[in-house]
DNA sequence: AACCCGGGGTA
DNA sequence: TACCCAGGGTT
C-alpha cells in the first residue's frame, strides 16, 4: 500500500539532513556518546558538548578509566547527571563483557546501563545497521500522525504498535540496507517539520501517504495522558565563607541532583525560616552555624519541579565539614561540577572582588548579587 | 503504570 | 506561561 513512503523518507533526508557531527562518524562509541547525550536534549545543545567529551575521552577505555569528577565536569550544565554516571557504568560493563567493543546486538546493548529501548535501536540500526527501530519523541509524533494511531502513546501497547510500524517500514526494500538513515529520517521530519503545535504539512515528503494529514486533523495527534503539575519548593542555600574560601558539599546519592557538588541546602518545611533552614543545612554536613543575613534569591524551573532559591549568608560557630563536605578556595571552586541552578551563585562568587565582603556580619553587600545577576533572576 | 530526574528552546 | 525534547531507572 504505502510502498513509498520509505523511499521518499530516504530520498528526502539524503536531500536535507542536518550537518551534526556525529553523523559524519561510524564508530559505534561515538554514536553510543551522542545517543546518550541526546536523551530529552536538542541536537544544537548537544553539539558542543560532545565535541568536547569526544576528544577528552575518546574511547571505550578511557571513558571506563576517567575520573568521575572529570566526567561531571565535562557533562557540567547538560542535566540528568545520572546520564554520565551510566554512561561509565556501562563502559565498563564493555570492557568486562564484550572486551571493549560495543556488542552488535540489541539486545545486549538493552542490557548495558543507561541504554533502553531507544537507545538500542539508535545504536544497533545507525552503528551496526541491524533492523531494529528506534522510538524516540519524534518518531512517535511522526508515526502517529503518519497511520493516524490514536491510543495513548505513554501505554506499552501503543508502544509496541508504533514499533510494529517502523519494522514494517525498515522492511520495504528500499530502506533494508540502511535501517540508521531510516530512523534518523523519521526523527529528523520529527524535529524540523512534523512539529507538535505546527507541523509543515506543505514541505512534508510523505503528505501524499499521511492518515493524519488526510483526515485534516495531524496535530492533534500524538495523544497522551495529562500530566501531573510540577510541585513548587523554597529551597534554602547556606553560604558558609571564611576567609578566601566557601563551604561546599556533596549532596545525597538519591534525588534531585544525586550525588552532584553544590553549597549546603535543604527544603524548606511548612513554617520554616530561611534562617532556620539554613541552621539545618550546615548542620547536615556537621557544623554549628548561626545566620547572618540573606544575599540574593532567584527562581529556578526543574522539568520535575518548580523552585524558589534563598541563598543566605552564614557563618561557622563549631564542627567540622563531614561527609564529602569541604572549603573551597577559589581554584577548587572552579574545577567543580556544579548544575545549572547554582550557577547564579558562582556567579556571584566569581564577580566578587573579595570574598571577606560576604562574610561580613553586617551590611550584607546586595549590590553584588544585582550587578551578577540580571533583572530576570533577582527576585525579591 | 506511575513517578522521578536537568536544562533549554519555542509558540 | 505550557509544552516538549534523539529517555532511562526505579518502584
């Protein structure tokens, strides 16, 4: 019936595809390290990042010997840390299992951490060219609206259908010799024309064969259960300087940014003050403190979780830095990996002459936190 | 099946 | 703002 529409995939990606980098690579690790990064992030944010991590650890081997703090730091503002922790994971899992090759099989890919179903197809189709499809956001979009398959797309059983349709499609004999080109055809059309809310339907190569299209109604396809609403949460930040070095700590292995470095925090309970938060988040890494003042406060939007940062100046009044907390002087600062939503605070840091200024007991320095941070990100 | 996990682009 | 993105792991 739509014989066609593979072909017409294929001939329009080789006409139009984007120039990414690691397409221009066979080398199954390099794809592996795209395919990773590429997890719910676009491709242009993608890119120099793995620029980087390719020429920094460019192979199996060095990947599975690298210092963790090494690998965060290369994976620093890319989010879903637990990514690259995986990604290490695994490639020790390559060396141990497959003596350092990546397996040309799907099913041992499937095994292998932080590789599901997606990246398995991604993998075994693009790097090894086996018939495996690759179920991605975009192709999901893509195929719904292509064979008008209306079921929720967050069940298995829709799923499996939508699989079902790539199979058949990387079994048209036009597509048999290059199952990679035909996933990356159907993301591709996913990413730069079958968009979500405005899919250009005029450009598209396989309007003619498009249920979706036909019926007149493309996008309101795919369809999904609704989401539950993101929670908000007051975090409080304890910023602990004495002399020319601040108090960082290693957050829990379980949970938002697990196990990432960053200042000392805590959620602030029903009822709880900044200044008792505070007290409380010295006190989870061994220290005795009293506050001294706030220093600035910005929001900061998780995927998972909406939140109020109350960063506030303290200071030491006994104890020791435990459990992988320590002082950092402003080199060790540097070299940390720290996510995204501390970033105003080593902004703030970074800017400041001296840092004595912030641990002052009085006068706290606001015009500091202003100049660093932008009008966007100052709230009040 | 439901929930959690970063960050950023875009309509 | 809301949505969603070359998803995976845990429970």
């Amino acid at each position: 019936m739509s014989a066609s529409v593979a072909s017409n995939l294929l001939a329009w990606f080789d006409r139009t595809q984007r120039d990414l980098p690691w397409r221009r690579c066979r080398d199954p690790y390099a794809i592996w390290v795209s395919e990773v990064m590429l997890q719910q992030t676009r491709a242009d944010t993608v890119r120099p990042y793995w620029e980087r991590f390719m020429k920094r650890f460019p192979s199996v081997r060095e990947l599975a010997e690298a210092p963790l703090d090494d690998l965060l730091k290369a994976w620093e503002g890319l989010g879903y840390y637990r990514r690259v922790r995986n990604l290490q994971t695994a490639a020790r899992q390559i060396m141990s299992r497959h003596g350092g090759q990546l397996p040309a099989d799907a099913s041992a890919l499937r095994a292998l951490a932080g590789i599901g179903p997606y990246t398995a197809g991604a993998v075994a189709s693009m790097a090894f060219g086996l018939a495996e499809p690759a179920l991605d956001g975009n192709a999901v979009r893509v195929v719904s609206r292509l064979y008008e398959v209306a079921g929720d797309v967050s069940s298995a059983g829709v799923r499996a259908e939508l699989e079902a349709k790539i199979r058949a499609l990387l079994a048209e004999k036009s597509a048999r010799s290059r199952p990679g080109d035909l996933n990356q055809a159907l993301m591709e059309l996913g990413a730069t024309h079958c968009a979500p809310q405005s899919p250009r339907c005029e450009a598209c190569p396989v309007r003619s064969e498009c249920r979706g299209w036909l019926g007149g109604e493309p996008a309101r396809l795919p369809l999904r259960r609704r989401k539950a609403p993101v929670p908000f949460a007051e975090i409080a930040v304890a910023l602990c300087v004495e002399g020319d070095r601040v108090l960082v700590a290693r957050r829990p292995e379980t949970g938002l940014l697990a196990g990432m470095m960053g200042f000392p925090a805590v959620v602030l309970q029903d009822g709880e003050s900044l200044e008792e938060g505070s007290v409380r988040a010295l006190a989870v890494v061994g220290l005795r403190g009293e506050p001294i003042g706030p220093l600035l406060s910005y929001p900061f939007v998780f995927s998972s979780l909406r939140s109020r940062h109350q960063v506030i100046l303290v200071r030491r009044s006994g104890g020791e830095p435990a459990g992988g907390a320590f002082f950092a002087d402003r080199q060790e600062l540097a070299a940390l990996a720290l996510p995204a939503a501390l970033a105003p605070i080593r902004q703030v840091l970074d800017s400041a002459g001296d840092w004595h200024v912030l641990a002052a007991p009085t006068g706290v320095t606001m015009p500091v936190a202003d100049a660093a941070l932008g009008s966007e990100a100052a709230v009040g």
